[in-house]
C-alpha cells in the first residue's frame, strides 16, 4: 500500500510543507522511521527527531515552530495524536480487511446473514443467531442461538458469544473472550453442599464498545447483564452476573467486578482492582491499581486506592507513613528506653 503526502494531507484535512508526491508505504516512530516511512510529532520530548529523521512525511501539530532545516514533508494538524490514530485506524482496517464466507464453517438456516459480512472458517453460527452488515466473524468463533450482532462489529478468533445474547454496533471484541457464561450462582444446601441456580439472563453488549482478550463477562440470573456505550475493557476481565458497566467507562486488566456492582459512567477502573457486589460506584470515579472497593462511592468525580479503598489523598498519605514507619519504631524504642530510665531513677 502506498499513498503520497497529499492523499494523506487531505484525509486528514492538514496542510502541507514540502513535497506532495512523496509517496509513504509503512508507519514509523519518528526516532526509527526511514525513507518511506509516514512518522508523527506529538510530544515535545521527541522534538529533536524531526531534525534528524529519515522518515518522509511527518504529522505535526499546525503550532510548532521549527528551529533549522528539516528533510522530510509536513502535515500540519490541529491535533497530530489524533490524527496519526486515524491514520492507524485506517491501515488496520486495510490490513485485516476480509471479505466472504470460509468452509468450513457452520450457519444455521434459519441465522440472518447480513451485507459484506466476512464469516472464518470452522466458524459456528446457531438458531435465529442475526449478523449485521459489514461484520467480521473471524475463524473459530462460537455464536449461540439467537444472539444478535450489530452492524460493523468484529468479533475476533476463538471468541465464545452463548445463547440469546445481543451485541451492538461498531463493538470490537478481542480473541477467546466468553460473553454470556454463566454467572457464580449456587444455593447452599443443608447438607453443606451447593445447588446451582440456573442463570436464565443475557448479556447486553451496547454501541462502540472495546473488549479485550480472554475477558469474561457472565450472563444474568435474571435480566441481563449489561455493558453500555462506549465502554472500554482491557485483557482477563471477569465481570459477573447482573452486573452494569456505565458510558464510557474504562476499566484495566484483572480487574474483577462482582453481581449486581452498578459501575457508574466515565469511570476509570485501574487494573487487579477487586469491587464487591451490589454495590454502586458514582460517575466519574477513578480507581487506583491493586484496589479493593467494599462500599459503594456516592460522591462523583473523586479518586480512591487501597485496600479496603479510601480517598486518594488519604491512601497516599497512608504510603508515606508506611515508609516511615522503620524510623518511627526506632524512635518509640528510644523513646521507651528514655521511659525506663527516668521510671529508674524516680524510683
């Protein structure tokens, strides 16, 4: 794939410095980029590259004032971050661009096959299961009855969609992950033992959502547990039954979300946090890593870490006594000593 300056300046509606017929087949950091290479400037950090890179064409913000010389042909951007994403967006869906239907592969008759849609081989697809235009079902996906699968969506290889579940448009759901197990029900019996309490829900997944690999999101007893727009889950997320993840949330890795948590939008989970179940977390919350949330958060827009979780200024207050502490029991040994002393003398 090759493109000139100008067919990129254009997309991305910049303006250009140098030449336009400078033709670009690959993507490059601007510190390893060579010729032919299509870089960006964003940082300031990286600043003194644009003076010695070999890349071709670069993106950079409309405002930088350059200090000598360059090589390499501009686009100036409002914003060159953003932009080069584009950019990377765009590669990606050239790149992984597929089309048709492999065998082998199993659809069911009486499954609804939408326009342009690319189905993998070795890909099942089960009873009245629905599949909107222009979505990819990669190879060895698993699509149970009557689950239904927007427009634009990809659901990557090995990924397990179970029965009756619904995902929406422009969802993009990452290898081997499980929508729709069951959740972590069981009734204890007088015996000791545990009976399983049969999980009858689904699993919403709404529009524009990202899911990482080998996450699981489990089916709700009753209803559905539900992942609402634009949210975004990193790899070996476990999220429980009847749970609900807000708008726009994101949320890192190993992070487990017990039934019935209410996670609020725009949230910022950090990765291996733990949050109890039925509990709810205000919008806006951001959690540090490693933290364990036992209570609901009402207040909006504030930060919290540690184990059981408390205000981000109280816990890093707690991590600076914590590296005090070595000389604070010093201190109380001397103090003791003193103690003793003057309990000797006085006596």
């Amino acid at each position: 794939m090759q493109f000139t300056a100008k067919e990129i300046s254009l997309l991305l509606n910049g303006s250009l410095e140098g030449n336009p017929e400078v033709k670009v087949f690959q993507l490059a950091k601007i510190e390893e980029a060579q010729e032919g290479a299509l870089s960006f400037l964003a940082n300031p950090k990286y600043e003194p590259f644009i003076y010695t890179t070999n890349a071709s064409v670069v993106i950079v913000n409309e405002d930088l004032v350059l200090d000598k010389p360059i090589t390499a042909t501009l686009i100036r951007v409002k914003n060159a971050y953003s932009s080069f994403s584009v950019l990377l967006e765009k590669y990606n869906s050239i790149k992984l661009y597929k089309s048709g239907i492999e065998q082998p592969s199993f659809i069911d008759p009486t499954a609804k096959i939408g326009k342009d849609v690319y189905i993998g081989a070795f890909a099942y697809i089960g009873v009245g299961a629905s599949v909107g235009d222009n979505t990819k079902i990669y190879p060895h996906c698993y699509i149970g009855d009557d689950v239904k699968i927007g427009n634009n969506s990809s659901i990557q290889s090995g990924v397990k969609i179970y029965h009756d579940c619904i995902i929406g448009n422009n969802v993009n759901i990452h290898a081997n992950t499980v929508i729709g197990s069951d959740g972590f029900g069981f009734a204890p019996q007088t015996d000791g033992s545990f009976s399983k309490v049969s999980q009858i829900g689904n699993v919403i997944v709404e529009d524009n959502v990202e899911i990482g690999a080998n996450t699981c999101i489990d089916r709700a007893t009753m209803g559905s547990t539900i992942i609402k727009k634009g949210v975004k889950l990193d790899n070996l997320i476990q999220i429980a039954h009847n749970a609900e993840i807000g708008e726009n949330t994101v949320i890192a890795s190993q992070t487990g979300i017990s039934g019935s948590a209410k996670i609020g939008e725009s949230c910022i989970v950090g990765g291996q946090v733990g949050i109890v179940g039925h509990i709810t977390l205000a919008k806006g919350t951001q959690i540090q890593a490693k933290s364990g949330i036992n209570k609901s958060i009402e207040q909006e827009g504030k930060k919290w870490g540690g184990a059981p979780a408390t205000t981000f200024n109280n816990y890093m207050r707690s991590q600076v006594v914590i590296q005090r502490l070595p000389d604070m029991e010093k201190k109380i040994e001397e103090l003791q000593k003193a103690l003793e002393k003057l309990q000797s003398k006085s006596s």
